[in-house]
C-alpha cells in the first residue's frame, strides 16, 4: 500500500492525537480528516508522472480513457505529504497549509512533511522564488504563485514549531530569507505587493494590489520576526516591520469597503472574496476587531445550502479556503457558527452525501450541490480526498478544546476553550516535550439564559508554561483555578468574569481544573 507507507499497515490506527464531543457527527469529522491526510500521505516514488501535462488541460472534456502513471519519485525519504490520494499526488504548498496543523494534532507524522517541503525548498531559484508545486510540476510549467511561493514559508514555520526540528529551521533560514526578499520586492508605491501571475488556488482573478496575497504576506512576515528570535538572526527585522505596518494601513485604506462590512478583492473590483477576507482576519491585517466581526457575520450570511461559497472562484464552494473561514469565527468570538458550518458542510454533506466516498473530503463542488468544481471543465478530475479541505479535525482540537501550542513543541501554549453548545469536549495530541489534553463538560445550571457554565480539565507537559482564555458570552460569574498536579500559577483562587470573559496568565506545566460558575 502507499497510504501513510512509514506507519505500515499495523500502524494506521496508532493516532498520537484523539477527539470526542457529544455531537457525533463532529467527532466523525475529526477523523475523516486524519484519515484523508493519512490518504495523501504517499511513497515517493508513486507521484504522478504528468505525461499529458501540456497535452491534456483542465478544461477539456474527454470522452476517451487516458493513460495514468503514477510511478515519478517526487522527494527523498519514505513519504511525503501530496495535495490529494489519487490526484494530483504531488507536493503543493498550498495544500500543506490546511493539512499539516490537521496532521499534526492527529498523527503527528512529521516526516512526511519534512520531506515534502525538503522536496520544495530544492527548487528555489537564485531570485528566491519558490515553486508553485513540487516535481514534476514545477519543472515542466515554471510557473510561479505569489501565495504558494508564501505557503512554502508557513510550511516551514508549521514544521518547526511542531517538530522543535532547529536544525532544520537554521539549514533554511537563509532561504526564507530570500524569498521573502522577493516577495517584498513587489511591493510598489502604493505600499501593496503587486501581484503579476495569477497562479493560486485556480481562484480567478488573481492579480494586482490583491487582499489575499498581501494578507497571507503580512502573515508571513510576522512569521519571520518570530523565527528571527530563534535563530538569533534580527537582522532584517525592523525592514520587515516597516514593510508589515505599510501593508496593513495600505490594505485598510484602499481595500476595506465599509459598506458591504468586507476587503474588495483589489482596487478595479467589487467582489468581495471569502480566501482574502479570511486571511485578513488570521494574518491580523484587520484594523479593528469590529472588522473581525463583520467579516464574520457577512461572511456567514452568504452561506448556501451545501455551504460557504468562494465567488472568487464562481459558483464554487472550496473546503480549501472555507477551512480558513472556521478559523474566522473562532477569532471573531462566534464558535457556533463555525461548529454549524462543520456540521451542515463537512459531516452533512462531505461526508453523508451519497456521491462522497463517507470517509475523506472533496476538493471542491458547485455551490448547487452537484460535485463539479468550477476550475475543471471534466468532473472526473475532481479529487474526493483532498488534504487541503480537512481544516476541521485541526480546529476541533485548537479552537473547540482550546489547546494552542504557541511555540516550539507547546514550550509555550494557551488554552482557550470554545465550545459553543457543546457539552461534551475531549480532546489531546502529543509533541516532542509531552501530552496535551483538555476535557470540558457544561454544567447545565445556568442562572441565565444564555450562559450555562462549565468545567475544564487540562494538562501540559512539566516545563512548560502558558495561559487561560474563557469566552463564555452572557456569563458574569466567576472562574475557579484549582490545581491538580504539582505546577504553581501566580493567580489561583476564583476570579471574577468581565462580559464572560476572563485571561489568566502564569500557569505551569501541569494538570488544572477550571470551573466556570455563571
């Protein structure tokens, strides 16, 4: 077999990582997720061989069998993360963007993505560009994505903080550096990046003083000047934040249309796309954090039947950037909505459609329902196990059960439970240093309407710090801080609640019980 070859057969189930709530269809959604990137996880040696790339497009309709090889080595080592299990089997960057977190906190298999993004950071080119997919895609197109070429970078950034790999991470800094040199060479007077290829997600219109590629470039700086501190290497820091601060205040003035509460795709449009006003929010390129909830909100109220639709790709719906759209209602303090998208998007229809395959998720699909994505013209090619739409089984973990590793390995971390109506919540993975674990249970006693209370049991590895985050909206009790274990905290006893929430700071590795009383 190919799926996840280095865990081998007997090895499959042996997840690090594990998630359960009172809602079954979620829980069902964790791991469909895990199972899908497992699916993508492959031997290098069974990439596609692209023998009609150039020949044969995506926008043809065939109406005769075609020859397909999937025997091309796409990297060195065991395996490596591809964008999907049958199709395209290759190594995408931007693909890796949703997958690793969800792998992550589910299989932990690191190795897959050291060697994928190895198999990335070997195409870099004297300018700094790198690839817009690996070999042998990127060899025989050359073609360059100003996002993707970014995704490489958070990659990086993703597989260091989880894998605490250093010496990994100080091999390729000086290549991060580099390409993002590059990417700031295009910011032009406006103070924007100007992009000049459309290659992205097969999104349309790419191009410009665009929203999402100039989030996803302020993110990445961010990203820098935090990677900057560990290896000792501040050197292009105060260029990088002047560049941070023009993006954000241009992006806001020039971009942001009041009116309609979201970003304009650039300049010359009226559209307003669901990938660049997510990443608006999780880059924190947002003014405001009324930004944050109208984006949340109007984001929300275009949602159709089958789910969150992405016009900036026509009448599709792309779990690819909807992954980012969860993430958008958690930071925007809505943690149901984004447990509803989940349920009616992912579990109602991605999986429990009888066209789907009832295990993995899709890479796209008509915003009518009819399993045809708009980039393709032959239906056929869509991929029914794409690792690019798995964003749930990552944010049922980080943002439903809380557990935020913050850096290397969850040295550092936070907890912040978000679990909307929920009653039941469990939920852990492990790194380097340890388990993480969180268990939250409501307490159905409310003495309001609106807040009922809960408790939350957590545990962090001895040596590690962090902090708590309570949002629990109507509540204007108290929070109790019991410790379990032998780790010590600064601020113990009961605290009261300020409109439901609560930041307790100073905690230690350890177990620790949480009662909220509203």
């Amino acid at each position: 077999m190919t799926a996840n070859p280095a865990a081998g057969d007997d090895g499959l189930r042996n997840y690090t990582g594990y998630f359960h709530c009172n809602e079954e269809k979620l829980n069902r959604v964790f791991y469909a997720g895990a199972w899908t990137s497992q699916l993508c996880s492959i031997q290098p040696s069974a990439g596609d061989a692209l023998v009609h790339l150039g020949v044969i497009n995506s926008t043809e309709t065939l109406n005769y069998t075609v020859s397909w090889y999937n025997n091309y080595t796409i990297a060195n080592g065991t395996e490596v993360l591809t964008d999907g299990a049958k199709r395209d089997r290759l190594v995408w960057p931007g693909d890796m963007s949703v997958a690793v977190p969800s792998i992550f906190v589910s299989t932990n298999d690191l190795t897959s993505i050291r060697n994928g993004l190895s198999s990335l950071f070997v195409l870099q080119n004297s300018s700094g560009a790198l690839p817009y997919a690996g070999v042998p895609f990127g060899q025989i197109t050359g073609a360059f994505s100003f996002t993707y070429h970014l995704y490489s970078l958070i990659g990086l950034y993703n597989y260091y903080v989880y894998s605490g790999d250093i010496s990994y991470l100080t091999a390729h800094w000086n290549q991060f550096k580099l390409a993002l040199a590059y990417s700031l060479s295009f910011i032009d007077s406006s103070g924007l990046q100007n992009v000049t290829s459309s290659a992205d997600w097969l999104r349309f219109g790419m191009g410009g003083h665009n929203i999402e590629a100039n989030s996803i470039l302020y993110h990445t700086i961010q990203l820098g000047l935090s990677l900057s501190t560990v290896v000792n290497d501040t050197s292009s820091n105060a260029n990088w934040t002047a560049y941070a601060s023009g993006i954000k205040s241009a992006a806001n003035a020039r971009l942001w249309d009041s009116s309609a509460g979201l970003y304009r795709d650039n300049e010359t449009t009226t559209l307003h796309p669901q990938d660049g006003n997510c990443w608006a929010v999780i880059s924190g390129l947002v003014a405001n954090s009324s930004q944050t909830t109208a984006i949340s909100s109007n984001l929300a109220s275009r949602w159709g039947p089958y789910g969150a639709p992405a016009p900036e790709a026509g009448a599709t719906v792309s779990p690819f950037i909807s992954s980012f759209e969860l993430q958008v209602h958690f930071i925007a303090g809505a943690p149901q909505r984004a447990l509803d998208l989940m349920n009616y998007m992912w579990a109602d229809f991605m999986l429990d459609d009888p066209r789907m395959t009832n295990s993995t998720f899709i890479e796209g699909y008509s915003t009518d329902g009819s399993l045809h994505y708009a980039p393709y013209t032959n239906d056929a090619r869509v991929s029914h196990a794409h690792g690019w739409a798995t964003g749930p089984t990552s944010a049922l973990s980080m943002y439903v059960a809380g557990i935020h590793p913050l850096t290397v390995e969850g040295k550092t971390w936070k907890m912040a439970p978000r679990p909307g109506n929920l009653t039941i919540v469990e939920a852990g993975f492990s790194t380097g240093l340890g388990d993480f674990s969180a268990n939250l249970t409501r307490s159905n006693s409310s003495t309001t309407s609106t807040a009922q209370g809960f408790t939350y049991e957590f545990s962090a590895p001895m040596g590690t710090n962090g902090s708590l985050s309570i949002d629990e909206p109507g509540c204007e009790g108290s929070v109790w801080i019991q410790e379990m274990g032998t780790g010590t905290a600064t601020t113990g006893g009961s605290i009261g609640l300020v409109n439901g929430t609560a930041e307790v700071s100073d905690f230690t590795g350890g177990t620790w019980r949480i009662k909220v009383t509203c």
